[in-house]
C-alpha cells in the first residue's frame, strides 16, 4: 500500500514569539468594548461609588473602574465567584483586554463586593436598564410577546 504524502497544517511552537497586540485580537463588536466604553462614561459618585483616598505608604490600590469592568464582565458571563474572576484574567483574552493587564487577587475583588454592595447593585440595574434602551437585551415580558407565550 502507498501512503501519499499529505501536509497537514503546521502549528506554531510554543517558544515562538510573537507580534500582536491584545487590541488586534478583541474584534469591534465584541461586548467587552462596550462594557469598557459604559464603565468611562458613568458617574461613580451618582451610581453610589465613593472616591478612595489614595495612601501615601503601601501598595497602591486598584481604580474603582477595573472592579466594575470585572463585575460587569463577570455579569453577562455567569462568572458570580471572585476566585472564577481572578481565574479569567490568566484563561481568558477578552478580561486581559478590558482590564489592560490588571491583575487583582480574588481577596481584594471580594473586598470590593463586600464594600459595595448597594453601589454594585444599583450599577447592575442601570447597566440592564441601558442594554434594555439599547435594545442589546429583552426583558422577560418582550421575550413572551414575540415568543407568542
């Protein structure tokens, strides 16, 4: 019997390097662009975040901004666990991306979520609010009326 030689596609070795920007890499349509463009166009103070005060000594802390990017991303995906989150920047190209390779622990992201709660919330309604205008998302009673239930 003779065996033909077929060429397969050729993978790229794991040490190669490479040149290409995350940005190349997210298309224009993905969500996490448009949940970056929400969180730099809310007010922080009006959804019910307060400003930190920035410590002269220590590690610096993380911008209010990356948290609600996190969150909101964690949101449309079904990520809830803060340990899930922490996991998604190392796994996942879009959470690099949006958090412009900001790496919080899953302490301090639960931190955030136990310190803001009420802010948190109230940020989830005005995002689903938004995509509802947007018409990005249903509410359950559109769903029924064009499913016909």
């Amino acid at each position: 019997m003779v065996f033909l030689n077929m060429h397969h596609i050729q993978e790229i070795p794991h040490n190669q390097q490479q040149m290409a920007s995350l940005k190349d890499k997210i298309s224009t349509d993905n969500p996490v662009r448009f949940i970056d463009a929400f969180v730099s166009f809310i007010n922080l103070k009006k959804v019910g975040f307060e400003p930190k005060t920035l410590k002269t000594e220590g590690r610096p802390s993380f911008q209010t901004e990356v948290f609600l990017k996190l969150y909101l991303y964690g949101y449309l995906n079904g990520v809830r666990s803060s340990r899930r989150l922490e996991k998604e920047f190392f796994r996942n190209i879009e959470v690099q991306w949006l958090l412009e390779d900001i790496r919080p622990n899953y302490l301090t992201i639960c931190d955030f979520r136990k310190d803001n709660p009420k802010a948190l919330k109230q940020l989830f309604k005005l995002f689903v609010s938004f995509l509802k205008d947007a018409e990005l998302i249903a509410d359950d009673l559109q769903y029924k009326e064009k499913k016909g239930v």
